[in-house]
C-alpha cells in the first residue's frame, strides 16, 4: 500500500485526492493546503485523512511515500525538490517548473536519489490520445503534415503565468507524445487585455526540420468553448474534439493525389480523395486514474514512467521560447 | 440598361453571369474564357449571350458599358488596365492585382478616367457581415479585443497564389470592413506539401495600434470544412458561422469584469460574465446580387463603391507584408 | 433523342426540367403551367422550349414520348390518365394518385398499353438511401427491429393533402424500398392548427408480422428542420441525417447482448455493445439525375422501373389507413 | 438538522444521498440496500452513515425524519406505506407507483398523517423547464399548439416497468408542469424486442379538449442519445435540447400568419415568420440539489411540495392509459 500526500486542494487537487483514494493500493495519508476552509472540506469528505496548512508535515511524514503537487506553478519547483530531497517520490502537475533549469535540476535530483518524477501531462493518458498515436503510426496514415490545435474558452485566469503555460501546455504534451519528431523553433504572437497581466490569448507556430508544422490558438477570452485539433497526413486526417462525447477521434480517408507532369513542374495536377469516416471506439477510463497506476506501479517497479521529468523539461522549453518569441511579435526562436 | 461583358467563365464567373442576367437593369452583352467548352456551356444556357476566346472583342464592343473579371490574379492587372483604358467600368475579382504597385496604377487609371473600380470582396456585401459590424459600432459591444478566423477545408489548390491570396483575403477584407483601425504589422508562418508549389496552409496575426489583435488561420488540406470566426469585445463576444444555414450570427452576453486592488496591481479580481445568447435574423440574400446592383448603381450615379480600389490595394500590402513575414519565419512585417 | 413534356412548373417542377435538359439523352420539348409569369420564366432561361397553358398541347404533341407531372396531388390521376391515353410514358410526382383506386386504375392503363408509369420516390434513388438497403440487407446487421424517422420543418403547408401525403410519403417510400416486408396495420394521430385546413402535423406508427415497428414524426409547423431517421437492428444501427452534408449515413456497431437464464425468465442479462462508428461515402450524384436517367432506360428496354405504380400504390393504401386511423385518434387500421 | 434514510442505492440513491450530505440543514443518518458491496462503498465514502439491507431499521430510526424512495418501481408502494405509517416524510422516486391505485392510497396516509408526499419528478426543478415555463406562460408566445419530445438511448433496461413508466415519466410531469391543461386521452404503439420482457421503444399520443396535442417518443434501443423537446406556439416556438451545456433552451421568433380570405375558406394565405433566436440563461444548480432543500423546507414550513403525490397519481393514470392503448395497438384510452 503506497502512502500519499498532496500538495494543494483547489482546482485539480480534488481530482487527484479522488483517484488516490479509489486506488486500491494507494491511500492519501494527508492534505496540504493554505487555505483552512478547503482543508475542512476535505475533512467532511474524507474523515481518515490528515490535513495540515504545512507542506513540511507531509516531507517529514514516514507513512508517506509519494507526494503529488497541485499548488500554481510558482511554488511547483520548490516543493518538488524539497520532496525529492526528503526522499518521496514525486507527481508534479504541468508545468513541471516555472524555467528549463529549475525542471534540469529536479530531473537530475530524481535520478541522484532513484525516485520517480512524474508530470502530470494528462492527455498522455486518454485513449483519445493513445488511439490518435496509434493511427498516426500506421502506415496507412502517410507521412505527417500538420498538427493544429484550438483550444479556447471563457476563464480561469492565472495570474503567474500566461495563457500558453497554462492551455498551450496540454498542446504541447500531446504533440511531445503523438508526433516522433520534435519541433526545432517556435513563433508565437499574443496579447493580454488586463493591464499588467499575463497574455490571455496566444497563437503559436512550431517549425519542424521536415515537412511538418505545428500550430496553436489558445484564448480564455472566448465565448464558445473549442476543443478540436486537426491532424493532416499524406493519406489520412484526424479530427480529435475533446468536447463530443461519443465520437471524440474522427479519421478521414481523405487527401490530395499530386500527379507530376514530367516536364513542367509547374503544371501538377492536383486531384482529392474523399472515403469513408471512421470514428473509433477509445478507452473511456478517467486519464487520471490510469495515470496514478501508473505512476504506483513505476514506483514499485522502479520504472521510468511515460512522462517522466525529461518531457516536461521539453515542454517548458518550448514555452519559455515562444515567451520570448512573443515578445518579439513573432519571430521564430530556436527552441 | 447597363451592357456587361464578363471575362473568366471558371469557378466564379458563372455567378457573376448569373447575377448580371437576373439583374433587370443590366444585360450579359458577351462573356470571354480561353476554354471553348465553358463557352459552349455559356451558349446552352444563354443563347442570347456572344462568347469569344478574346477578351479584346469585349473592350472594343460599344454595347459593353463596364467588364467583370474572374480570371487568374495573375493576369487581373492586364485585364483590368486595358478595360479601364477602354473605357469600361470594372469589377474585378479578390485580389484586385497581385502587387501592390499594380492595385495603385489601376486605382490611379481608374480616378483619372472616372470609371467605377470595385474590387468583388463578396462577404461585404453579406448580411451577416453587416450584422456583425452593426453589433460591433454599438456601444454595448464593448471596446474590440481580438478577431479569430478559421477558415479551412480540402481544396482548391491555386497555383499561380499561396493559401493566404486565396482565402485570407477574405478575412482581411471583412476585418478591413468591420474593424474601425488598421493593422499597422503583420506575422505570418506556412508551409507547402506540394514540392514547388505556394505555401497550402498559413496562420496570420496581425498587429493594431491598440489593444487589439487579429489571427487568421487558412489550410487548403483540412479534412473538414470550417468558416468560423470569433470576435471579443469588452462587453459582448460574436461566434459568425457561416457554414450554418440558420444561425450564422450569434451574439453572446459574456466577458470578464476586471477588479483593481488599489495597493497590489497584482491581485486584479477577475469575474465571468455569462448572460443571453442572441441571434439575430440576418439578411439571406445572396451577396453577388447585391454587389451586382451596388456596382450598377455606382455606376449610374458616379459614386465610389463599397469596396473601391483602394480597399483592394489595402488588402494586398497586408498580403505582400505576409509573404515577406512568412518567408522570414513569422518576423513582424510592418503593412 | 427522348422528347419530354413537363406539367407543372412550381416548387418541383424546375427541377424536372433542369435535369432532363442535362441528360444527354432526353429533351424538353414543351411546359406547361396554369401561371404565365412561371411560364415566362421557362421562356427566359430555356428559349427553345414551348409553353403553354393547356396540357392537351403536350399530349397531342408527336414530339413528346413522356410526360412528367409536377402539380397537385388532386390532378395527378386525371393528367396521368389522359397522358397514358395519348400513349405517353409517364413520370408521376408522389403520392401517385389521391386514391388507391386512381393508383389501381393507372397501373393498369398503363399495363394495358406497354407504357413505362414511374413515380416519383426520388429518395429511392439517393446514394444515402441505397447505402443504408445495402447495410440492412448485409447479414452484420442482424434482424430489423425498427425504423423511426422525423421529417419536421417550417412550411411548406398544403392545401389539398395534409402532412403526411406530403411528407410521410418520403419515409413511406423509402421504408417500401429498404425493408423486406410491408406493414400490416396503421395507427396514426394529428391535428391542423388552421381551421379546415389539413392536419399539419402527424405521427404514424406501422405494424408489421414480425418484431418490427416503424414510426414517422412529420410536422409543418416546426421551428428548426430535422431530417434524422434512426434504423435499429439486432447487431447495429444505422442514423440517417439528410441534412448533413458529408456524413449523412452512420452506421453503429451498438447494441444489446441478452443472456437466458434458463430457470428464470425474468432474470434475463441484458449487456450492451458500443463498438467503433462508420459513416461511408455515399454517392452523391443528385437523385433526380438519376431517376431522369432510369425513366428514360426503362423506355428505351421496356423495363418495370424501381418505382413503379405499384409501389406507389402500395404507399397509398398506407396513407389512406393513416387518414382513417387519424380519423379514430389511433385506432389500428388494417393496410 | 433533518434526519434522512434512503431505501436503495443503485442508480439514482448516491445521487440522493450525496445531495442529502451536501444540504447544511440536512444529514443522511442511515443507508439501506439489498446488496453489501453497495452498503461497502456507502461505509468508504461516508464513514459516519449507517448501512443496513433491513428497511425496517430506517422506519424504526427515531433520528430519521424522512425517507428517500430509489428502489424498483414495483416495491415504492409498500416502502413509502410502511415509512408514512412509521411517521416520516416520504421523497419517492418517479413514478410514484406501479397503480394509480397504490398511489391515491399512498395520498391519502400522507394527508392524514399531515406528512409531506414528495415524488421526484426531477425535471420540475431544473433551471432549462422552469424557464421554458415562464416562455410558455408569457403573452409574447401565443397560445400552445404541440408538446414534441424525444427521449431515447442505448439502455438501460428496467425489468419490471416499460420504457414509458422509465423514461416517457420525465416528459408527462414535464408537460404536466408546463402546460396549463391535462390531457383527456392518449394513444401508444410501442414494442418488446427481448422475448418476455416490457416494451423497450414507445410512442405516445396525448389529447387535449383544445387544439393541442403533445408526442413522445421513447426507445431504450438508439444508437445516439437524444434529448429534444419542440414546444409551438402560435407565436414563438421552443427548442430544448437538454444535452446542449451551455444553450438548453432557444426560443424562435418563428411561425406562420394565416389571412383568411371572406368567400372562400379554402384559399387561406399561409405566409412564414422568421425572426430572431434567443438562448436565455438558465440556472444551472443541479436540479436535485433544489428538490432536497424544497423538500426540506417543506417539511419545516409544512407546506405543500411543487411535486406532491396528485402530480405522481396524475402522472401514473397517464402511464396506465398508455399501457392500455399500447395492448389495442393504439386506440385512444380515456386518462
């Protein structure tokens, strides 16, 4: 039975104390939180579990041997390391860090001390996820040309980071998974409408050494909410939307036939192919509950789990230079 | 009666030809395409109608009062400047030329022989264009925020203009016509599949002086067809649709209501507003039928259209400022 | 060459004569309609086919083989009669006839006198419907166990046949042409909201021998346009949307599983199956184009037409126990 | 504090109970149900509520002031019985009964006992009904015309009651809430595709005096779920589409105009109405957490609850109308 304590009960927290508790071969032990009043919810809930205002009590608590973090990204840094350092194993929400050096440095205390580091990249976790892989790898998908995702809605606001940190982050997670290639630069354009505030709405293009580019428009400005990526191939395209409830993956048989007229390149003709749609049936389990499996039986198994403390490195370097190409309106920086 | 000849008898010109037959102020005198089976085609439909593989015959024909172009982009300077020359009114299809240079010498050739110059930027004249800027000029819209359009689908590949001249075009020209400002810089990433040919799908941001920004997202290899676009203000937010038959307006009662915390800038209280959706009937009738009589009427009454010249000559700098944005990566180019 | 004649030139109408002028193979060689602007019309986009007020003109006409009717259903029996008279070949909008003994009668003039009688079921001739006979006749889709469709929208009221003559007739037909037995009995309810007008809505539920029901919702007076019908059988199920525009056939692997247990026949096990989704292409040639082509083949081989007055009759007979159902508030009528 | 036993804790009872828990003014003393593992997860996650298969223990309770009814249709009768004779107040799950018999019987020890009787007719309490309610009731709709809902899906199969007393429950107290007349009669056709076992697809007529008249259309056996209800009236027009998160409710300025002409009925103009769509607002607090605190109130302030047992008997005559009619194929019983 693995012993966990998490850090911060507000907005995802509660899912992670939920998945916890339903695992049989976990139990939470405790709950740290600043504030009292959702430290008695947890209470009402959950009468057997402990609740502190401290962190310190977790780190120095011996029936705990995990900790998961769910505190804003700020704070995400210290008290993973603190965690490492007091020997538990770590499940720390994404981003990893608030900087790629901060995330090196917790990959490297992880590996010194032999403990598992898991960010939580959710989406790894789906079976809409993991089937888009699947099709993506077939060969009857053709080569990948594009990925471009919208992922825009009303709300909620960060006040420590901007809107890529915060939606373009589940973006690039699920591209970091599908697509066997990493992007080699980035530009990204976007604004905040709050003075003094982080950008609220941002659109990132992401340059490939192939034929691929990636593209991003994330917004908490928008009135409708969006979940939809759009995967090309050469021979078939995804659509994956978040938000159906039944049908989330769409494959087409879809796609361009160039026919190349020897001695004029000029003159290619271009024909479309339109078949069948298939939409696949996708595991249905809650990501989360198969994400805190895993990360039990990686620690149990002393294995390296899918999304260990390398790929949130990956990410947040990603955004750190799309930060610094937004500042430069757009143009491209090497990531 | 006004006398029109119609040059280019491909995808679009058919509509022209339409419109202008079912216009009872003005008669299709001849119609001009370089493939004799599209003429042929002419020939059953409108027995009456002269067709002619030169589009000189339709300049030198005294009948002919004004010309209508919906040929290549490339060949639209020529065309439109020997007409002009001629004495004839033109309508000239999106974009009015393909070099900003060339917009200016028709706008210039135009003036100095007081001839009607419009350039056919369709969705100007749409009713739920004209519902938008409405929501837009009144005071509870709020002040603009941001503009978002996608516009994708499978098809058709141009191959003398990128993706951009193609179907951004026509997000410039309805922003150029809604949005009270100009954007002063353009950022735009792309790519090709098609070794040789112009980039197949573009994602655009453009600057504004003030608060505000606009992104543009065009892909002719979209495994689905979507025309949607977003548009924030302080007060409202508008979803256009156009791809729904009944409901391609709708305007939402939502937003963000900022608090300031005098003493820590930092610690902005930030609500959602979330009220009523609206949906207003929109005028249904087609927009070439409207732009047919606008143009007439400009004519007869030696008025400057909607949709002169120089709108034209606007959209194309925003489009050369893209193409050099593009080749560079996504650096902002100053329109 | 076919020569035709077209009676009726109102909402359906243009479309007879659109298509059989693009068959290669037929001409129009007169219209006829009781309205002179209608006819001005023809004159203007087709001007070498003549119009007339009198349908004696076409029938007396040597050039004409076939006759197609687009009136009202109250002057279907007499038009069809008199045309099958003069010897033409006729094409009957649905319903064929205001009575199953006018149906009768025209079946066997035209019987008599060796004439092609098509009516005109245009779904029967849809890539959609032909699509959907294919998935119900294949073995994976186990036995039929309903048929429900709604066909609902604002208008087009009728003067002479209420809702389910006009719309009922589309699902009539097509359940005639998909399902491999006839219903046995009726129960139909419905109300006009317009006093002395026909009922403008209805609901219809079909019996059969077997453990199938079918059932038809059909409404004028509907504020948004539904044209979804759901097919249900043991091992899938299909969804039929003709208002979708690329995926109007869905085809389910859904369904339930029932385990007996064999000393309790109450304590049945039902599980259910949800497996992946199928939308295939359909042909999207437009129907009418099809029909036109059959009607004309069906002349030239003396072949019966896959819509003959008999099964136009037969769809009758069920709209006649539908109105005398209607009449008793649901009893059961025989068919 | 009120004291709460709830009978059954299948499908519907957690949802009772977390509701109970989460009321400040209610607690859920004890749990009762036939099956241990179901009593387990109660003791997981509310350690403080007793659990017992004994109903007997909850009528013994003195601490319990009121019983929660989630059990089998078939044994609601005798359940509710026993609690009102051992003094508590009575919430039954819909439908109240398994006879309008049991159910007059059941009002009748409420009343004497002076005890509150409230049948869960959960929809009556949601934001979306309530606010098509106020929609009805204003002059601006004109008088009502139809009531048209579909309720279908995949499952779940009830053993002891058809698909009407199931899922058609929810539309009849939904009419009977909204609409300001009962019904006099109703027709059902309807079909059993498990050899033995309640009908599984229904569909039902319903009579007025007026001329309105409201359809249902049930199915356990649909490939999608579907929740759409059409309301028409003379003026306005509703769609409410309970799957839709953010806009349930849309309300059509739509409908038809009928000019009578003096000297003949018969040529009655029918012109269409289109105007504006509007989507109000609507509370969105789950409607059972409403229910409880009416409950509750009621019970403090003994007052009669919006849903007391004469909706549930009205609501059980209809059902057993309709059960009726469905063994004559239809015929229209007298509610």
């Amino acid at each position: 039975m693995l012993g966990v304590g998490v850090v911060g009960y507000g907005y995802w927290g509660p899912n992670l104390v939920r998945n916890f508790m339903s695992d049989a071969e976990t139990r939470v032990v405790a709950v740290c939180d600043r504030a009292p009043q959702r430290l008695a919810e947890v209470g009402r809930l959950y009468p057997a579990v402990k609740t502190t205002t401290d962190p310190q009590d977790l780190f120095r608590n011996k029936d705990i041997d995990a900790i998961a973090i769910a505190t804003p990204v700020a704070t995400h840094f210290d008290l993973a390391l603190e965690a490492l350092r007091a020997g538990k194993h770590v499940l720390v929400e994404k981003p990893i860090a608030s900087t790629s050096d901060q995330a090196s440095r917790l990959i490297d205390e992880a590996a010194r001390r032999k403990l598992v580091l898991l960010v939580d990249h959710t989406f790894v976790f789906t079976g809409a996820v993991n089937k888009i892989r699947d099709v993506m790898r077939d060969e009857s998908f053709g080569r990948l040309q594009y990925y471009d995702s919208t992922r825009v809605n009303l709300g909620l606001f960060q006040h420590d980071v901007n809107v890529m940190w915060d939606l373009a982050v589940h973006d690039l997670s699920i591209m970091d998974y599908v697509i066997d290639a990493a992007p080699v630069a980035v530009s990204a354009t976007g604004l905040s409408h709050v003075p003094g505030q982080p950008a609220n709405l941002a659109f990132l293009t992401l340059f490939f050494d192939a034929d691929i580019i990636a593209h991003i428009n994330v917004n908490w400005l928008s009135p409708v909410k969006i979940r939809r990526t759009l995967v090309g191939g050469s021979k078939r395209m995804i659509v994956y939307d978040d938000l159906e409830t039944s049908e989330k993956v769409k494959i087409y048989d879809k796609g361009i036939t160039v026919t190349e007229t020897p001695d004029d390149v000029r003159k290619l003709l271009i024909s479309y192919r339109t078949g069948d749609l298939w939409s696949p049936k996708v595991n249905e389990t809650e990501a989360l509950r198969l994400e805190v499996a895993h990360f039990r039986a990686c620690i149990e198994n002393g294995e390296k789990p899918l999304t260990p403390g390398e790929r949130g490195l990956a990410i947040v370097r990603m955004l750190e230079a799309a930060d610094e190409s937004m500042k430069r309106r757009g143009e491209a920086i090497t990531i």
